[in-house]
C-alpha cells in the first residue's frame, strides 16, 4: 500500500486520532526508555558529561532518513505528499537559539518534559507551567508585539534537496558520516567529563 | 386570494405576541400547560414594504428592544397578505450583513484597487457638491450622470433633474422590461406595468413565453398563478426550451427553439383568424388595422411553424384552437426580462395583438387596466435641457430614453465626466462589462450610493451607505397595477445602524449644498409624506395606524367603463396596426425575423432567476448565501456524455469574442436542448469586501459581450451570445444533435382514493416492554 | 387531545424555499443548519417522462418514530397531548443516537448548543399562529392541522385522495407528513431520497451484547444472594461455635 | 514462603478464641471508612437518579413505574440529570484527592494488593461457595486484608470506577464530539451494570451472612476483633501482628543506550510519516491544550484573536498533536511499568543549587522554551528530528541554533550543573 497512508486512503479524522495515539505510545516508550525522564540526563548534552541528546537524535535522523529514502525510492511512499515545515529560516534561526537556552535553564524539551512530569518529576512540572506561561505571553501579545516574528526569511524550498539539489541519499550519507566520525570524539569527552 | 383575516384578527394576534423566538424552550410543556400559552415578552409588530426585491410585498417587521427578529407578510396587503418569499424572510441578515457599508468612504487609493479613508458625511458631500458645481461650470450641468435602480433612487433623480441635467438611466429599462412596456404603449397606449396586470384567477387557458414563475418568487403573481393552475385547473401552455418550474406543472410544454417565438405567436394568430375562432364583437368595436393584420399574418402556416420552431403542428393547432374556444379567458403573459434576441418588441406586440384578438384586453381571465392614482410630488422643476440636445444618437430608435449603452458611449466620448451611481451593481447588470469599466476609468469623480460593497464601489472615488429599506422612509407606493389599487407606506423598522442615512437626508443635505434649496420643501420624510398623502387626503399617522395600507376603488375591467372604453392610443383603439411605428417608418405589423443560428460546436448561453436570490443584490446575504453560494451550469445530458463531462464537475466557459469566464459547476440534466447551456445571473461577485460573495460562483455577464440593440427602444439583447466548454485547459466542442419537433402534453392522472403507503395506524405503538431487573 | 400532521402539495410547491428562511428566521438556526429543507429533484429521466420536482421534508413526527428509543434519557418524546416529537433541551447531552436513528435525516445537533435541533411544528406558535414555514408558504402548498379532526383543513385536503407518505415496505415509521402530488414526482423523491433504516455500531452493541450482560449479571447475583439468604433463614441462625 | 504460612495457621483452642474475641485490631484507617460510606450515599443517589434518567425502551434498567416515582419526587427530569453530574463532580472530586494525597500509604499498597491474586484467594473462592451453597463447615485459607471476594469486587471497582467517572464528564460537558459521546454512554451504562453485578454479593455478604457480619461494623468502627481477623484475614493478621512476608520487589530495567534509542526513534518517526504523512510533535499539544482552556472560558475571544483563531475548532483537543501528547503519556507508564521502575516524586537538581532556585529555573527555561517553540513553530521532536530527517531547511537550522544557544549559556551558566 503506498503512503502517506491517510492521506492517500483518505481515512477519517477518527482514525488518524488513533494513529497518533499509537504513534505517541510508542514515541512516548521510547523517551522513556532511552532515560530521557531525568533532566541530568537530557542536560548532560551541554555539560558534555552524556551526549545521548545529541546521540538519539542524529541516529533517528539517520535512521529515519535511510528508511523514508528507502521506502520512496521503491514507490511505497510519495515523498512529497509528507507534510513539511513552512520554512522560515529567521524564524527557526532565532526559535532555535532561544530555546536552547531555554533548554539548559529547563533541562527539558517540551516532549520530555512530559515524560519526566508523569514519572513525578516536579522540576519537569514546573517546566510545564513555564511553558504555558511563554505560549500564554505569545498569543495573548502576538497582534502587537510579535505580529510577524514567526514569519521571517520566508524561502519557497521546502527541503535542503531542493534548495542544493542535491540527492536525499547523498544527505543521508554526509550525516551517516558526521555520525561515524564525531560519535567516537564524543565517547571520550564523555568518559573525560563523567568523572568530574 | 389568500384569506383575508378581518383587522381585528390581526390586531388580536399582534398583542398576544410572537411567542418565544429564541431557541425553543418547552419547559413549560412539563406543567401540561394547554399548548399555545406562549411567554409575555413584549414584541412590537411594524408594518412596512420590503425591498429584497422591486416587488415591494407588505411586510411585518417583529422588534423586540430595538432588534429586529422576524419579518413576516402583512395580512392587510391585498396582493401577498401573510405571505413572503425567501429573500422577505432573509432580510434580517440584509440589516445586520457583517459587510455593509458603514461610513462615508473616500478612496486614497486607485480605481479598482481602493483604499478606504473614513470620512464624515459633512465631507463628503461638500466634496461632491463642489465638484458637481465646477463640472456645471466647465462642462455643463449635463456632464453629470446617474445610475440607479430601486424605489428610494427617485428623490436623487428628481434632485439631478432640478440641477439640469437627465442623463438618467436605470437598467430595469434597457436591460430588462423596456422592450415591453414600449410594445403595450404602442398597442393599447399604456405599459404592461409591475406587478403584471394578469387575472391569472379567472383564466382558462394561460399562455407563457419563456415566463419561469417560481424560479423568479414575485410572491402575489406566482401565488395567483399556482392557484389559477393547481387550484381552478386553468390550462397551461408553456413555449421554453428549457423544463423550469411552470413548464413542469405545464398541460402542454413545448420545448420551442430560441429565437423562434414570434413564429409560433404569428401562426396561432394566422390559425385563429383563418378559423374564426377570434372574438369578432371586440374586435369589431375595439381595434385597429384587422384588415392589414390578416393580410400580413396570412403566409404563417403551421406546416411551416413546424420546421421553423420544432414544434409539431398538431401540437401548434391544438392550442390555438383551445385558446379560441376559451376565449376571453385566455392570458397572453408579457413576461419580464425580455431584452433576449434584438427583435424582442415586435415580438411582445405580437402577443399583445394575440390577446386583443382573443378579446383578452380588460376582460375577466385576461389583462385589466390600472387605475391612475394621483400623488402630490415634491415641486423639484426640471430644467434639464430638451432630449434632442443630446448627444446619444437616438434618432435610430425612435422610443428610446436614455440607456445605460447611451451614458457608456458618451463618457468614452469624454462627454459625461462624473457618474452618480445609486443603488445600481452596473458592472454586473450591463454586457460587455470592460466597456463600463473603460468609461468610469475616463471620469474625473464617481460617487456610489449603496447599502453593500458590491462592484462598482471598487472604482468609486465617495461611497456613501444608504440605509437599508429597513431603516428608512421611502416615497409612498400608489400600487396603481392592481384590481384593488392601494397606496402602503415604508418606514422604518429599526433605527438606522451605523452611520447610514436615509435618501431624505442625502439629497436634501446635497440639494442645500448646491443651491437648490427648494427642490425639497420638506424638512423631514414625514412632512414629505403627508404633503404626498394628501392628495387623496389622508395623512401619514393615519395610514400607520391602518396597518400601512390605504384601499381605492378600482377600475380594472370594461364592463367598470361601462362597456365603451377609449384607450389611450392616437386611433383610441387597440391599434393591430401601430401608426406610431408606421411614422418611424418601422413595421407597423410584426414580422418574423430569423435570429442568428448557433454555429456548430457552439451552444447559446441563456440565463435566468433563483427564487432565493436578487442577483447580486443578495449573494452576501448569509441565509441566503447558505442556501445558493453559487451557480450551477445547466448542460443536456445527451450531449454532456458524448463531451465527457461528469455532474458536479468545475469547467470554464469562453465565448465567441475569447472571453474566459469565472469555473462553474455543471448540472447534467435531459430538461434542456443540447445546443443551449443555462445558469443563473448575478454570481461571480469581484468585490473581495464581500466575504461571503467573493469569487463564488460564475459572472454570466463577463460572457455578455456581443450585444444588438433593439431596433424599436434600443434595449440590449443578451442571449446572442455563444459559448464552448474549457475543461482542464481543453476546449471541448457541443455535439451537434439534431432536433425532431416536439411537444409534451399532460398525462391525465388518475385520482386514488386510498392513501397509497398506509402508515401503521396511530395508537398501536409497540407494548411497553417491562425491561430491568 | 390532537394529533397535528401536515399535508405538502408537491403539485402546487414551486421549490422558492421560503420555508426554509422562515423557519431559520424563526429559530435562530447556525450557519447552514436548517430544521426544514427543499431538496430540488431534476429534471431527471424518470421512466420516459421527465421530472422537476422539490422534496420538502422536514420532521415527520411519525406515529412510532424509532428517535424516540433510541435516546437513552428520554429527552426527546412524543408529546400525548399535540403528537409532536419535542426535544427537552435540558435532558440532552448532544450524544446523536437520534440523528443516527432518524430515517429522514431530520435532525442534526446544533454545534452552538451542542444540543439537538429539529422541527416541532412551532410548537411555542401552536394554538396561536400557523407555523412559519406554513404562514410564509407563497403558494399555500403546506397546510398544517389536526388530523384527528374531521372538518379541519388538512383532514379535507387527505380526502381529495392522491396523498403519499414518503415510506417504504422495509422502513414505515408511520409519518404524518403526507404529500399530495403527480405519481411520478413523489416516486422521483422516494427514489433520490428513500427513507433509510439506520442504526450505530455503539447502539448495536449495547442492544445485544452489554444489555443483555449487564441485566442477566445483575440478576443472577441479585437473586443468587436472595436464595443464598432464604438458605440461611430456613436452618435458622448458624451459631458460631459449630464452627472449626 | 506460602507453606511456612499454612504450617502456622492452625485452628484455635476455645480459649485462645476466647482470648482473641475480645483484643481489638486496626483495620480501615478513619479515612477509608469515611470514604465508603461516602460513596454509599454517592451511589445511592446516583444509581436512582441515574437509573430514572435511563427511560427509553432500548436502555431501561429499572420499570416504568419506579422511574415515575423518581419523576414525582424531583419534579421536572431536568432537575434529575442536574443532581445526577452534581453529583457525580463531586464524587470525582473527593475520589481525586484522595487518590493525591493518599497514594503513598492507602491506595498503591490496596491496589497491589487487589491485583496480586494468589492461589489461596481462589481457594478461598471455592470454599466460600460451598460453605453458602453447601452448607458445609469449612476452614477458610489464610487470606490477606481482603479476601478472595472483596479482591475481586474491589478489581472491578478499581478499574470501572475511573471509566465511570471519565465518561461521565465526556457526557455531561461534551467533551468529545457527538460520535465518542455515543461511545461513552454505553460503556458508562455498561461499567455501572458491572459493579452493580458485584453490590449485590458485596450488600449481601456485610449485612446478612452472619460469619461476616463482624466486616460490616469494622467499616463502622475501623475496629475488628483479633479473633475475626485471625479467622477471616490470616496474613493480614500476621502482617499486623508480626510484621511478615512484604511481597518480593522486582529489579528495574537498565535505560537502553542511545544508539539503540535513536534507531527505535528512528523507526517510529518513519512509520509516523508512512501512516499519516505527519512528522513527530510535542509543542502543538500544549499549545492546544492551552487554547482549550482559554477557549472554554472566553470562546469568542478566542475565536476572534489572530493567532489563536485559526487553532480553533469546534471541538479544539480533537487534532492530532493533542492525541500524540495523549499516547505520549500512556507510553511512558507503559515503558515505567514494564521496567519495574517505581513512580517517585522527585526534584533532580545540581549539588549546589537549593530546591526553589531550581524551580524557579525550570520555570524560566519553561518560558523561554514555550515562547522559541512558537516563533519557530516547533520543538525537538518537530524541527529537529522529523524536520532533520526529511532534510528541512528550518528543522537544521533550528538544530544547531538550538546546540549553539544551548553551549553558549551552558558555559555561562555552568554553575547550576557542576
């Protein structure tokens, strides 16, 4: 069957709830599993005493990008009915710089934050509301503080394919070799930092 | 007639109140209250006259603190009582339309892509003042031109006409019902008039042309109609080629090919005179010119309406022989809108002459006269220049008045340099839409006066808002087309919203301002009304409390003269043979002139009404909106397949001067010929102020764009017009499908007694099954 | 006591859906939501004769209607005096079994209230005024009275004969809307708009599996325990000593 | 463990019965018997009015008649369904706090003890039926503070309780659209028809079966006799008495290492994207929730704002970052269950710094991180992993923004750490 499979199929908007609470079970599992319920942990990616941040993430990154290349070069997926993000670059440039500040503050990203406050992490709870807070101030001040903050430097490319047309696999195959070579670094300044 | 409930009944139900008109409360059904006990709240009820459309039914407005929640009929109007249309219903959203113009507007943008700057009326109208004084100087107070349409224009215009200038066009007579009231002038010296003169209730056989009663809801005559068809079993002939609604309850439809109805009328004419079937007495005592009439309809044969119309002959000689047995109850139905082919007068003298021939004029059953009613007018002298001064060349259409075409020509020209549009969607009710927007880009002002955002405001330099017909007086309406002539009053119903004003206000603050102070004597609305009413002395409170109408006597048959009328033409008679035409060396008999043919692949665009919509006027309305946000395409299902079309597909349209319009959505229907597509007018709206209208639908005017005026009146005909379908970037032709003559006659249906699904008799519901533990 | 019904005169109706406003004007329903609908049919083929005809339909507040069972709390009721299906606001939660149960398609839940909405022929107008889709009707093709009484005007207009009731062998709840009009239009509507039987998966299975369950558990342990007692009173009282 | 326990359950002498009869042991904490009775008066009126409320054919549980009765009494049935969810708020109220602030001590020792059935409980099941139905003598097995019965009854509360109480609020304030309200009304109908299946044996065992008509006043009073205990609740006496047999503690499961980690999540953001098209995402949840909230209080407002308008629905949770948010959530408990990890409340801070301070950080950093989710319009999972494996612009971008502002004010900041 060729995917995205709700959208080709057309499924109703009840069966798509109930792939995301599927998807979010397992994705939630996962979290959890790999420890990411303890900000130590999550934290440690900054205070290079545990990289495992930077580890999950560039493993799923690759992971993920080998199976959808994978699945759309033999047709069983349409790459381009994916739903992709509005590239603002600005935008992200400044959301991303903020929130790892935030994030070493916090010591949560807002998914973990949620595993962490379930598993009755009060610092994560805490987190929470301080997330709620800063949406809050976002929506109530957006028509005359930040009208159009979300909306800078605006490109009409929606991936680095297009943008450098380059392949997706050419892609896959530089982070697969960020990985190879920067994991091992990583191992050592972790093993330098632990101790201290 | 619906029936009429004696005043004090409606008094009566008035105090009880309307009852709850929130969201239905049935608490009180608990307490076994006696059904119809209805809350106390305090509803007042006003009488006033609507104006969804120019039919102008009697309303009641239910207002409760200063909101209006219901409109419904008045019981006291004798033509629709209790009853009102759809669009009477909606008019609620045409008061509270989120997208109403609100306040004067000055555009500090450009033409066509406006940007408001809201301004105080003080402003604006110094500003419009000022500028019609400096053009009065420069160029002549005729180089000021107005547009309108609508019961509450009238003011402005006698207000123009004081000023010196009547450039006034308004397109209910070029573009719509011109032709015909010119062809009943000619014949029996007086207009068809509105609401049409029909005795449908007392006819034997009715007779339409291209009429589609219920697809265009004017309540009182399509009431009348039903109950002279369903009611009193009258016969009805209906000559369309399209199966609308009146063809479906027709005993003969006859799917007659476009362009060819002055045929058949000549033949049926030719058919009763060649078998006596006429009523010689009348015709003998009040006609004109027979003699000339047989001689020149003599060569219309049946045989040869046949080939002509594709109508079968027997069909043809049926009809006229019920219509000469049933003569003088036989109604001849003028119609509306009948700017259609070029040669429209002729063809309504044609069936004015059938009618008198049959002896239908001013008799039961046919078309009876109106009755004069004499109204004080505000004493506004018009010292516009005499017509001949014009520049529009009016000396090929010897009853022309002054068209929209005309006012167009002569601002290209450069003649007219500021238009006064008011109340009038001119871009979309005029063809050939660009040439408009041409002339108004050549103007140096333009003012819109309008209750909505529509079109023309696009390219306007001052909008003014007008108050809506629930917010205002108006002038008095004397309904003179009636067999019991009465004058209804409107007034408002709720108090003007925002910052709109009545058209008192408007053109007695713009009269002040340009020195014309006594065009309008009165100070207020009401003096005004009272100066008016008294000419059949009676005032303005009195009527009010009446219940907003005012009975005459009237005279509407000829027996009520006495048997000897004279009618209002040079010969005093019915003139067969029009000697007015005769001197503007035209045909004073009409003949049958071919139409041109839809070329191959081609098929003739045609348009007509939703009952629940007032061409542009309504497509905002929400309600309404809800009901019909857009057109559909009617295609024949015959030729749909053999082009590959699906139902509910999106095509486009493009037109024989390559004109590509707005998509559509098709209707794949058999009730339509296969050369002929149908939609319906007024979609498509441009104006993205409008939410709701904007860009819904299909603008059936942009394709209106070779037009042939009326050789009589200069109207503009408007089917002529050829279309292909693009589907997907591809144009597909129209197969051609040849036509055998036709015509469908009734199924008698036999009349069962018994109900024929017997429901389960009431009572014997299933026991009460003892569930539970 | 009466049991009110209505009679449209399809041969008279001119599809102008003047109804509909007037209905909407009256009762304040959202956006495209409407109580009572004109749904235009044609021109179609229909067996070599051609047809243009309007459904008007609204509630038909049938003599057995199955909306009524199928809402657990009862909120909607045929009331005994009027024999108008009402809705008590108050009592429903906006739960739908009676949309879904409705064979005509003549309710639907008002996403303002979130309650149910539906037609109950002016039920506050009653006695006082005709109903509004009746009173603004241009050609008088509804016509709304008590059936139970001979001389009112809908019990004549039923005698003229020729009058349907859109129901079919399989689905015949007993509707009080009956039609009047040509063969070939009310057969035209049956078949672009027949009466469905519907029913929900949820309400499917509450019929035959949990209720059945539900009442046969609570039964048996119910009357398990009354026979365990009677056990216990006819040996007379056990005392604790034989116990060991 | 368990035949050490057979070997000392030995019958009584009659003086040692004597002797017990009178000492008195703890049983119910004050708490616990305040809440029984509690839900006694709760389900008293909530099974009448509830039940009266249920009239149609297809659903009556209870006859015409007594249902008018309940008409008669309350009037109009509107005022039954208001007594019904005032009720029923309440009663979720009380439940919830007590659930809070008496999990540690009363309710997760009662739950694992309800759910840990032994062989015993099922002998105890057998015995008890023949003694009833038989009329035999019987010698009961050493049971624990509940006996095989009350284990299984209670199971059935414990879990139809809760699904009780959330279908009633999805009922009452339309919490779901029409379809689920459906749904949630026969499970709730169902879910009530199963405890009342297990009232009857559970009325019927407290007050008129005489061996355990001492239970009955023990709920009164907290008080039972040490005799009765020792007869009917043998471990529960051991354990009061002599402190035995806690149930063994199984090990927690080590957390996998991340390479393992970032596959798996890899595998589940591919299979996001194949089934729905959608990449992972977190931040859309709160910001969801939040419009909610705000919504139900001021729905015009809310619909009306720039910003927040286009986020809102007819029914705004109803969305698909909501329902991942939702099994975000059940995944973790699943994933902590699974790996014998014991829910604790804790506050993970640096050595340094105090409790408060790092709240009042987590906070900030909460602030801050809910505010840049919004201008970037996404969060880690969303820009960085879903955006990164299709290659978007934004999403790397946002990646190694994130790192670069992450190390900048982790050096400056790295005192909190240290």
């Amino acid at each position: 069957m060729i995917g995205p499979l709700y959208k080709i199929l057309g499924w109703s908007h009840g069966t798509l709830m109930l792939l995301a609470l599927i998807i979010g079970f397992f994705f939630g599992y996962a979290l959890y599993r790999s420890g990411f319920y303890s900000s130590k942990k999550l934290a440690g990616v900054f205070y290079l005493y545990d990289f495992a941040v930077y580890k999950v993430i560039f493993g799923g990154i690759v992971s993920a990008g080998l199976l959808i290349w994978l699945s759309s070069t033999i047709g069983l997926l349409k790459f381009d009915m994916l739903t992709f993000h509005p590239s603002y670059l600005l935008s992200s440039l400044i959301g991303g710089f903020l929130f790892g500040i935030g994030f070493v503050f916090g010591g949560f990203c807002p998914g973990t934050s949620l595993v962490s406050a379930v598993t009755g992490s009060f610092d994560a709870m805490a987190f929470i509301l301080g997330i709620y807070v800063g949406i809050g101030i976002w929506d109530i001040g957006y028509s005359w503080l930040f009208k159009g903050l979300n909306h800078l430097g605006k490109i009409k490319e929606k991936t680095l394919m297009e943008l450098w047309n380059i392949p997706y696999i050419v892609l896959i195959i530089i982070a697969f070799v960020i990985v190879v070579v920067t994991f091992p670094i990583v191992m050592k300044v972790e093993k330098k930092f632990k101790d201290e | 007639m619906g029936k009429q409930i004696s005043r004090r009944d409606f008094l009566k139900q008035s105090f009880m109140g309307a009852g709850a008109i929130a969201a239905a409360d049935y608490s009180f059904v608990f307490k076994k209250f006696p059904p119809g006990k209805a809350g106390k709240e305090k509803v007042e009820l006003i009488p006033s006259v609507c104006e969804m459309c120019f039919w102008k039914c009697g309303i009641i407005g239910k207002v409760k603190d200063g909101r209006l929640l219901k409109i419904e009929g008045n019981p006291l109007n004798p033509h629709n009582g209790e009853k009102i249309c759809g669009r009477g219903n909606a008019g609620i959203m045409q008061l509270y339309d989120p997208d109403r113009l609100k306040y004067p507007l000055l555009n500090i943008g450009t033409r066509g892509k406006p940007k408001w700057k809201r301004i105080s009326w003080k402003d604006a109208l110094d500003r419009i003042a000022k500028k019609m004084l400096e053009l009065k100087e420069k160029h002549g107070a005729e180089s000021v031109a107005n547009l309108s349409h609508g019961s509450s224009s009238i003011p402005m215009r006698k207000l123009l006409k004081n000023f010196g200038t009547d450039r006034i066009a308004h397109a209910s007579f070029d573009q719509c019902r011109g032709n015909r009231d010119v062809a009943y002038e000619l014949t029996f010296g007086v207009g068809a008039g509105s609401p049409e003169r029909a005795d449908f209730i007392n006819s034997k056989v009715i007779y339409l042309t291209g009429s589609h009663f219920g697809e265009n809801a004017h309540t009182s005559i399509v009431r009348e109609f039903i109950e002279a068809v369903e009611g009193k079993k009258a016969k009805l002939i209906v000559a369309d080629p399209r199966y609308s609604v009146a063809a479906s309850k027709a005993d003969y439809w006859l799917p007659i090919k476009p362009g060819t109805d002055t045929a058949l009328i000549l033949t049926i004419i030719n058919y009763i005179i060649q078998h006596n079937l006429y009523d010689k007495e009348f015709v003998a005592k009040y006609t004109y010119g027979f003699d000339e009439l047989k001689k020149e309809v003599s060569k219309y044969t049946p045989e040869w309406a046949e080939k002509i119309t594709e109508i079968k002959k027997e069909m043809i000689i049926e009809i006229a022989e019920l219509m000469g047995k049933s003569s003088p109850a036989v109604n001849i139905f003028p119609g509306r809108q009948s700017t259609w082919y070029g040669n429209d007068t002729q063809r309504i003298r044609a069936m004015a002459i059938l009618s008198a021939i049959l002896g239908s004029v001013g008799r039961k059953g046919g078309y009876f006269f109106p009755t004069k009613i004499k109204l004080k007018g505000c004493p506004c002298p018009n010292n516009a220049k005499k017509k001949e001064d014009y520049l529009c060349d009016t000396s090929g259409y010897p009853f022309m008045k002054t068209t929209t075409e005309c006012i167009r020509e002569a601002t290209l020209k450069g003649d007219i340099k500021m238009w006064i549009v008011y109340g009038s969607n001119v871009i979309h009710n005029t063809p050939r839409p660009q040439k408009t927007i041409d002339a108004i880009n050549k103007l140096d002002f333009m003012v819109v006066v309008d209750i909505k955002p529509t079109e023309p405001s696009l390219y306007a330099d001052i909008i003014l808002p007008e108050a809506t017909y629930l917010e205002r007086y108006d002038i008095p309406f004397a309904i003179q087309d009636s067999r019991t002539p009465f004058i209804q009053i409107r007034r408002p119903v709720v108090q003007p919203l925002y910052e709109s004003k009545d058209a008192f206000y408007i053109v007695s603050e713009l009269g002040k301002r340009l020195g014309l102070k006594e065009c309008f004597p009165c100070n207020s609305m009401e003096d005004y009304l009272n100066l008016a009413l008294s000419a059949v002395n009676i005032t303005l409170d009195k009527v009010e409390r009446q219940g907003g109408i005012f009975r005459l006597e009237g005279k509407p048959f000829l027996d009520d003269f006495g048997g000897n009328y004279k009618f209002p033409t040079p010969t005093g008679k019915i003139e067969l043979f029009s000697t007015k035409l005769k001197e503007a060396n035209k045909d004073p008999i009409p003949k049958y002139e071919p139409v041109e043919d839809v070329p191959k692949g081609w098929a003739r665009l045609s348009y007509g009404r939703s009952p629940v919509h007032t061409f542009s006027r309504t497509e905002n309305n929400k309600w309404l909106h809800a009901l019909l946000p857009e057109n559909d395409l009617w295609i024949n299902s015959e030729a749909a397949a053999k082009m590959g079309l699906k139902d509910g597909e999106y095509v486009k349209l493009k037109n024989q001067d390559g004109v590509i319009s707005d998509p559509v959505k098709l209707k794949i229907t058999p009730g339509i010929r296969p050369d002929m597509v149908h939609t319906y007018h007024g979609f498509g709206s441009k104006s993205p102020f409008l939410k709701l209208a904007y860009n819904k639908g299909m603008s059936d005017n942009d394709l209106i764009t070779k037009i042939v005026l009326d050789p009589i009146m200069g109207g503009m005909a408007k089917r002529i017009n050829f279309v292909k379908i693009i589907k997907n970037g591809k144009e597909i032709d129209f197969p051609f499908i040849k036509q055998k003559p036709s015509g469908f006659k009734k199924k008698p249906e036999k009349t069962i007694s018994i109900k024929l699904t017997a429901p389960i008799p009431a009572g014997s519901q299933e026991e009460e099954e003892e569930g539970g533990c | 006591m009466a049991k009110y019904g209505m009679v449209i005169d399809l041969d008279r109706c001119v599809g102008c859906q003047a109804c509909m406003l007037a209905c909407k004007a009256q009762w304040q329903t959202p956006e495209d939501y409407f109580r009572t609908w004109v749904k235009h049919i044609g021109p179609i083929q229909h067996n070599d004769e051609l047809v243009l005809t309007s459904f008007v339909g609204q509630c038909n507040h049938c003599d057995n209607p199955p909306c009524v069972p199928a809402c657990p709390t009862q909120a909607t009721f045929k009331d005994t005096d009027t024999g108008i299906v009402l809705v008590n606001q108050e009592l429903c939660i906006g739960c739908g079994y009676c949309v879904e149960a409705c064979p005509y398609d003549a309710r639907f839940i008002n996403p303002v209230t979130q309650k149910v909405d539906k037609c109950d022929f002016c039920f506050p107008r009653l006695g006082r005024e005709e109903p509004a889709c009746v009173k603004t009707c241009i050609v008088s093709a509804k016509i709304f009275g008590d059936l139970e009484d001979s001389n009112s005007d809908i019990s004549k207009k039923l005698k003229t004969g020729n009058t349907f009731v859109i129901a079919t062998k399989k689905v015949n709840p007993g509707p009080n809307v009956y039609y009047k009009g040509r063969r070939k239009n009310v057969e035209a509507i049956i078949k672009t708009y027949p009466p469905k039987k519907k029913d929900t998966l949820p309400a499917k299975i509450w019929s035959n599996v949990l209720r059945p369950f539900v009442i046969l558990g609570a039964g048996a342990t119910f009357v398990g325990s009354l026979i365990a007692y009677m056990f216990q009173i006819n040996q007379g009282e056990k005392e604790e000593e034989n116990e060991e | 463990m368990r035949n050490e326990i057979l070997e000392q359950y030995l019958p009584l002498t009659p003086e040692e019965k004597e002797e017990l009869k009178n000492k008195k042991i703890k049983k119910h904490h004050v708490a616990t018997v305040f809440l029984h009775w509690f839900n006694l008066f709760v389900w008293i009126t909530e099974l009448i009015t509830g039940a009266a409320l249920i009239v149609s054919i297809n659903y009556r549980f209870i006859p015409k008649f007594l249902t008018d009765i309940v008409d008669g009494v309350y009037g109009t049935r509107a005022n039954i369904i208001k007594t019904h969810i005032f009720v029923g708020v309440i009663w979720a109220f009380v439940l919830i706090l007590y659930a809070l602030f008496g999990w540690r001590r009363y309710l997760k020792p009662t739950l694992k003890q309800i759910f840990f059935i032994t062989k015993d409980d099922i002998d105890w099941l057998k015995t008890k039926f023949e003694e009833v139905a038989l009329n035999k003598k019987v010698h009961y097995p050493p049971q624990d503070s509940y006996n095989g019965g009350q284990k299984l009854f209670a199971q059935v509360v414990a879990i139809m309780v809760p699904v009780i109480i959330v279908t009633g609020f999805i009922m009452a304030f339309h919490l779901l659209p029409p379809a689920l309200i459906r749904w949630a009304i026969i499970i709730h109908f169902g879910a009530v028809g199963l405890v009342v299946m297990g009232l009857s044996v559970h009325i019927y065992m407290a007050l008129l079966y005489p061996p355990e008509q001492e239970g009955f006043f023990g709920m009164i009073t907290g008080y039972i006799s040490e005799y009765f205990a020792y007869h009917h609740h043998y471990k529960f006496w051991r354990k009061k008495k002599k402190g035995l047999d806690a149930p063994p503690e199984l090990e927690p499961k080590k957390d996998w290492g991340p390479i393992f980690a970032g596959i798996f999540l890899g595998v589940v953001l591919f299979f996001s994207y194949y089934l729905t098209g959608f990449g992972l995402g977190a931040s859309g949840f709160f910001q969801r929730t939040l419009i909610a909230v705000l919504g139900a209080f001021a729905p015009e407002a809310v619909k009306a704002h720039p910003y927040m308008g286009h986020y809102w629905g007819v029914y705004p949770l109803w969305n698909f970052l909501v329902f991942m948010g939702f099994g975000l959530v059940g995944g973790t408990l699943a994933a902590m269950f699974f790996a014998h990890h014991k829910f604790r409340f804790r506050i993970e801070r640096g050595k340094n710094i105090t409790d408060i301070q790092r709240l009042v950080l987590s906070v900030i950093g909460g602030i801050i991180v809910g505010f840049a989710t919004r201008i970037a319009g996404g969060c880690t999972s969303s820009q960085a992993l879903s955006g990164g494996a299709v290659f978007s612009p934004s999403g790397w971008i946002f990646m190694l923004a994130l790192f670069a502002g992450g190390y900048l004010a982790a050096f400056i900041f790295r005192r909190f750490w240290k």
